[in-house]
C-alpha cells in the first residue's frame, strides 16, 4: 500500500506543518451560515401581499430559494461551494497528517472510514422527521461521501492526473445522459411529481428533463432495494443519488485550487489565477448552456452546472483570499471562522434543533414580550414587527447557534469526522 502512495506524500518534509487557510475557514463559515439561514426568513416576507411588487424584496426572495431547474441564483451556490471546499481542505488536511508521519495506509482507512461516516450522517439526517430510517443519498453530507473517496485516492497526484480525471467524469456523465433513450411523447410527467405547467426541455436537451432521465431510473430501482412504507417513486424537487458523480469533478476542481495555494506562487499570483480560472469556467458552462449542449441544472448536476458553478466557487474564493490573506483585513472575519471551523457541528445543530430552539426562545421570552405590551410604544413596535417575525426568528436561532460555536471555539472543541 505504502509505494502507491503519490508523490507529494513523499516529498513533504516531515518537520513543516502547512499553515492554516483563514480564508478558507471564513468562506466555509460564510456559506455554513447561509445554509443553515434558511434564507433568513426573506422568502416569507417577501410573500406577504405588501411586497408582493416590491423589486428589492423580491430580488433577494429570488436569490434565496433554489430555481426551478434551468439557470442559478446564489442559493444555489451553497452546495457546490461546500463542495468545493472539501477538496480545497483535503489539500491542507492531508498534507498537514503527511507532515506529522502518518502512513498513506493510514489516511487510505481514514477516507474509507470518512466517506461512510458521512452517508451515513446525510441518511441519518435526511430520517429525522420520518417514521423510519429514509434510505435517500441526495443529502449533501452523503453526496460528499460517496465521491469522498475518489477524490483521497487524486490527492497528491500530478495536476494533468487530476485535471484529466476530472474531465473523464464530466464528459462520460454527459454521455450517459446522452445516449440514454428520451422520454416517450406519451411520458406521464404527473406520475413522477411534475406539474402540468412545466416548461419541458425541447429536441436534444430533454435527455435532461426532470425526473424523465438515466439518473431518475437509476434512483427508481436501486432505492427501492432499502426497505421503506412505501416503493420510491421520484424526488419532488428532481434531485437524483448519481449526481455525487459529477460532484465528483466539483470537488477534483476544489483539490487543485488547494493544491495550487498550498504552492510557492506569490499571493497575488495565486489570486489571479483563482479569479482567471473562475472566469474562464464561467464562460465554458455558460456557453455549454447558450449553444444547447448541456444546460446548467443544479438539481441533476449537470456537467455544464459543475463547471459553470465551479467557476463561481473560484471566485468567490478568490475574494475571500484576497480580502483576508493578501490585504490582511481579517477581525471582521473571526465570526465566520467560529462557524467554518465547526461547519459538521452547525450543519447537524440546524438540521436536528432549529425548531426546538425556536420552540424553546418563545417559550422562555414570548410571554415577557406580551407582558411589555400593555406599554403603548411597545405595543406598537411589537405589532409593526409581526412583519418581519420570520427574520427575526431566524436571526435569533442563528445567534444561539454561534453562541454555541463560540464556547466550542474557545474550548478548542471541534466535530470532525
């Protein structure tokens, strides 16, 4: 096991410890934070009649909640960016175990041992409010596990290596949607959960309609081997098990991009290739999209949507590391890193506490607040907030949640996997 180990394992001298990447920390809290937001409540808001024509309003309602299929928004950006950061991390992360001597064998069991640790978690999750463990793999957590392990085994090797490995992916993903059979003219679109008003895709790009595609048939019988109440028929929102695939490609992008900051390159450098990458990716899954190749679906993980959005991932790491390593602007930061140092923690406490956390505020402030209202002024702000309750609400089950993460941080505790 040991001489299949890849170069760069054998090379780190044992007595330098990669720095850590504030930036990265930051940006991982950044996008931790929007993910367990749940959009900060902005979307209710936006909803209530008074701003049913309001163009801010709305505009952030529009970024704050997935597309329906073709296209992005910045909602949309999470998951590619957590993504992303896996293999950024890895990067760091291995190098550092390298540093301090550990065995490749060792870190091989590891990753084996990760990547089932993490489907398991997402299963874990996704049963939460279900009756029975719900045997589904599209939870990010199990999206990352299944692609985990490809992605230890690229570590270390050459940058051709991994840039053609990558490309294998994307372009045999294509074809396999690709030359798999369309959906018959008389398709019962309604039986896997797709509204009548649907705009469907036309000519080539309906290999890639929702829930009437390879990856949707793959779901329908391979999630019907796990017992459940009843047999899998389709995912409401088209999200399919096969997209950890091409997530695969998103989180090789990643490990280069760390591989490539790990490197002797000035920091400007570094930065202006981040930002020149992230441009010039945004062009090929855009134009990918325009020429009626391959559109960008976030929900399937289209081949276009890895690259198009690894392009976005790239820039916005590109800014944090520019803001943060090269400027050296960094206090504003430190409420970020709180969350990015302990993203598994937070992900989990959103998942499995928000509602008993907000249960718990009103149950211990809500009548404080009632009682305060007999003063005038107070009952009127009390009443003019019922507006924007869902933003508060959120706002403060996110300030529990950090408090936590603060104690954590000090404490020097950290759920790692």
């Amino acid at each position: 096991m040991t001489s299949a180990a890849p170069s760069l394992a054998a090379s780190t001298p044992a007595a330098t410890l990669p720095a850590r990447l504030l930036s990265l920390d930051a940006y991982r809290g950044f996008v931790m934070l929007a993910m367990a937001s749940r959009g900060f409540g902005i979307p209710k808001v936006a909803a209530l009649p008074q701003f049913a024509s309001h163009p801010t309003w709305q505009f952030l309602a529009g970024q704050l909640d997935h597309v329906a299929w073709v296209g992005s928004c910045f909602w949309d950006l999470i998951q590619p960016s957590f993504m992303f950061m896996v293999g950024v991390a890895m990067a760091y992360s291995c190098a550092a175990r390298v540093s301090k001597g550990d065995p490749y064998w060792k870190m091989l069991l590891h990753a084996i041992f990760r990547a089932m640790v993490l489907i398991a978690l997402g299963v874990f999750l996704r049963s939460n409010s279900s009756d029975q463990t719900n045997f589904t793999f599209m939870d990010v957590t199990s999206q990352i596990g299944l692609g985990y392990l490809p992605l230890f085994l690229l570590w270390g090797r050459k940058f051709w290596v991994q840039a053609t490995a990558a490309i294998v992916i994307l372009v045999g993903y294509f074809a396999l949607f690709a030359l798999y059979p369309l959906p018959a003219a008389d398709y019962n679109y309604a039986a896997v959960g797709v509204d009548e008003n649907w705009v469907h895709f036309q000519g080539f790009q309906r290999h890639w309609e929702k829930n009437a595609n390879v990856a949707h048939d793959v779901d329908v019988k391979v999630l019907n081997w796990f017992p459940r109440p009843e047999p899998f028929m389709f995912d409401r929102g088209g999200y399919n098990t096969l997209n950890f695939i091409p997530s695969i490609a998103t989180m090789i992008f990643g490990l280069i991009a760390g591989e490539w900051l790990r490197g002797g390159a000035s920091g400007l450098k570094k930065f202006g290739i981040l930002v020149g990458a992230g441009l010039a990716m945004l062009l090929i899954g855009w134009g990918l999209n325009e020429l009626g190749v391959c559109p960008v679906v976030k929900r399937i993980w289209t081949p276009s949507w890895a690259i198009y959005s690894t392009g976005w991932t790239c820039l916005l790491l590109a800014a944090f590391y520019g803001v943060i390593e090269l400027i050296q602007f960094r206090f504003w930061a430190f409420p970020l890193v709180v969350i990015g140092m302990n993203s598994i923690a937070i992900y989990c406490m959103d998942k499995l506490c928000h509602s008993w956390t907000l249960k718990t505020l009103k149950t211990h402030l809500g009548w404080k607040i009632e009682k305060l209202r007999t003063f005038p002024a107070i009952d009127k702000l009390v009443s003019d907030s019922q507006i924007y309750l869902p933003i508060i609400e959120t706002t403060a089950v996110l300030l529990i949640f950090w408090l936590v993460l603060l104690w954590m941080y000090r404490r020097r505790i950290f759920l790692r996997i």
